[in-house]
C-alpha cells in the first residue's frame, strides 16, 4: 500500500473528515526546499537570499547551522568565514592554522568570533555589489523571517569542528527551537521544522534526546548503502534520508528502499549551474521527483521546482502528505537540560514531532497564483 493511502486510512481512523478524498487529492506533496536561500540568485545564507526563497514559493528555506565563540547559532555553511565575508580584509590577524582532510591552511573559524565581532562583516559583497551591506543572519533571525510562510530545515553543520570547544551543539538547537515555540506541544503549526546532518552521531544524539521534530540523515557518500538492510537500521533513529543525488541516479532503488520503511527521501543540491547529463534544472528536478519518485528535494533555484498542476488542483492546502508512517507514533519530547533522567509528565509519549503534518492555510492554487 502506498504511503498516502495508508496516511488517509490512519486519519480517517482518527475520525477526520477525509472519506471523500478522491485518488488525486491523496498524491503526496513534492517538497521544494530552497537550499542555503534562493541561493543561484543571492549570496547563500543571507535575509536576501531567504527572503528571496520565500517569494519563489519555498516550502522550507534551509539554514547550516555553525555556533559563534560566546554560544549563538548562525547560518554559515562552511566552518570559517573567509569564502563568504570580507574577514580577511576585517580581521587580518585573527585567522588560524587548521588541518583538515590532511590539508593544513590558514582559516578564519567561526567558532573564534564572537556574534557582534562577525556582524561587522560583510555577507553580501563577495556575490555582488548590489548585496553590499548583507550581514550573517543568526538562527533567531531566521526564524523570525521565515515563521508563519515556510518551514525550516536547519543542518548541525560540522559538528566535529566543535569538539573540545565546549559546545554542546544539539541542545543549543534544542534550546532555539523551544525558544521559538518549535517543537513541542505548543508547537507553531505553520512553521515546521526538520533537522537534517551528516553526522551518524549527531543524527543518533538527536533520537536519544527526543527532539521532537523530524531528523534526515544526510548521505555524501554511497558506500555501505547498498541494500535495505542499512535503510532499516536507521528507521526509528531518523525520519528521512537526504542523499546525494548522484547516489540516486547510481541506485534508483534507495528511493523504494526508504519509502517502503516509511522514510522519506529529499536529495541535495540542484542548481542550474550544475545539471549533469539534464538540459537545465528543472528538467532534472522533474526526473527525481516523478520518475524516481522522491519525496522532496534541495535547490538553489526554488523558482524553477516543477510543480504537477493537475494534481495540485486537487491537493489543497499542504497537509499530512508528506508524514511518514514513523512520525504517526507518539514520540516524547525531552527537554535538552533533562535528557539524561528521561522524560516526566505530559511529555511522557504524548506529543507528535512538528514537521508533518505541514498545512499552511494557504491552498497550493492560492500559491500558485500569487504575484
Ligand atoms: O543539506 C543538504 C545539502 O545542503 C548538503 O550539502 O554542503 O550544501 O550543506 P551542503
Ligand atoms: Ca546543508
């Protein structure tokens, strides 16, 4: 049985009024998450690049995380600030020696700046002039720009570098979405929000803390996934996969493999600057989503997601359709500085991770035809 067939028989066991749902009105939602912003079109991880993400009819804008010297959370994708700001021309001297990948070079951490030193830097300019003026954004505002419009989907980013430093990375996410009212029973129902990392052990670290919204391991590398054996292994653990596309084109079956156990499958980065054997970016984003059948996917060009428009007609506001058959059992919640006793009370198996269902109240056509 197909995963939203089984998602209308569950709601309708719940009592919920979808017995006239037709077929059609069941074909699971394809997610466009724009990935570090509407980033082909702004500098990656700034207000312009989300803002921009938003206005082409994201559905999640993404963030990586990195955390600043004095604790707060970041959207930065590399470890250092020298590829995306002017740091080298700000702080000459702050940079410091680092071997990574059997590399030594000169960096300028993240980690090593404070959050007012890193927002005297420039974010915008290295992308063009007309971005001058664009500052690192933090994780607040992020949210504070995104909420009520799209979900979030924030990376723990090189949780390794963190090692030593003192940071204890998942509780610091776990502490900004509480925050916010993010996870939880309170929970913001318009604004979703799904973890996603590379690291086996963060992905792990975020199960046993029961953080309460949905988690997708990443996957750069093919080895070892071979077979559904290592897909079931992570069912409970994690919610959804996020692999490389190359790994899909490699292994079409890792689709079939991950919806089976009720996972979804999101693979990363489309962008028009980078197609592979496609003539252009939508092109190949129409091939993963409806030929290989993933549930959703990573891009830099949001405004380019191919919609299915007679489906859509018939879809309405997002809803359940993209809610794994995992996320429908009670999961408890933990807060982070409890983790260790184990949850108490109401948050005893009694909450439902934030994430799924995603419902707006703005119906796709709606979406669609906006300016
Ligand atoms: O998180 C999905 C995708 O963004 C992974 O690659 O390096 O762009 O974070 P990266
Ligand atoms: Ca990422």
């Amino acid at each position: 049985m197909r995963l939203a067939q089984k998602l209308a028989v569950h709601v309708v066991g719940a009592g919920m009024i979808l017995a006239t749902l037709t077929p059609q009105a069941q074909t699971p939602r394809k997610v466009n998450v724009a990935h570090r912003g509407a980033s082909a079109y702004a500098p990656e991880h700034t207000l312009a690049a989300y803002r921009l993400a938003l206005e082409q009819g994201a559905d999640f804008v993404e963030q990586d995380l990195a955390v600043t010297k004095d604790g707060v959370l970041i959207c930065l994708h590399d470890p250092t600030l020298e590829r995306t700001t002017n740091v080298e021309e700000i702080y000459p001297d702050r940079a410091t020696t680092v071997t990574w990948e059997g590399k030594t070079v000169r960096a300028w951490l993240a980690n090593d700046f404070t959050l007012e030193e890193i927002k005297r830097l420039d974010a915008g300019d290295w992308f063009d002039v007309k971005f001058s003026g664009e500052r690192v954004p933090t994780f607040d505002e992020a949210v504070a720009l995104v909420r009520g419009r799209a979900g979030l989907f924030p990376e723990l980013k090189t949780p390794e570098v963190y090692v030593g430093r003192s940071v204890d990375f998942e509780a610091l996410v776990a502490t900004a979405l509480d925050k916010h009212a993010l996870r939880g029973p309170r929970a913001d129902p318009k604004t979703p929000v799904i973890l996603q990392t590379f690291s086996e052990v963060s992905a792990k670290t975020l199960a046993e803390m029961r953080v309460g919204v949905p988690v997708v391991l990443l996957i750069g590398n093919a080895a070892g996934w071979d077979s559904v054996d290592r897909v079931r292994a992570w069912k409970g653990v994690v919610q959804g996969f996020g692999p490389a596309k190359q790994i899909l084109l490699d292994q079409p079956d890792f689709v079939r493999w991950a919806q089976g156990e009720g996972l979804t499958v999101t693979p990363y980065t489309f962008r028009s600057a980078d197609t592979g054997r496609f003539p252009n970016v939508k092109a190949e984003m129409e091939h993963f989503l409806y030929t290989l059948g993933v549930d959703g996917l990573f891009t830099d060009n949001p405004d380019q997601f191919p919609r299915r428009p007679a489906a859509l007609a018939k879809l309405g506001p997002l809803s359940a359709a993209w809610w794994p058959a995992s996320l429908r059992s009670p999961v408890g919640i933990l807060d982070p500085h409890r983790a260790k006793r184990g949850p108490t009370g109401a948050q005893r198996g009694s909450y439902r991770p934030q994430g799924w269902p995603y419902d707006p109240g703005i119906s796709e056509e709606a979406r669609l035809t906006c300016p």
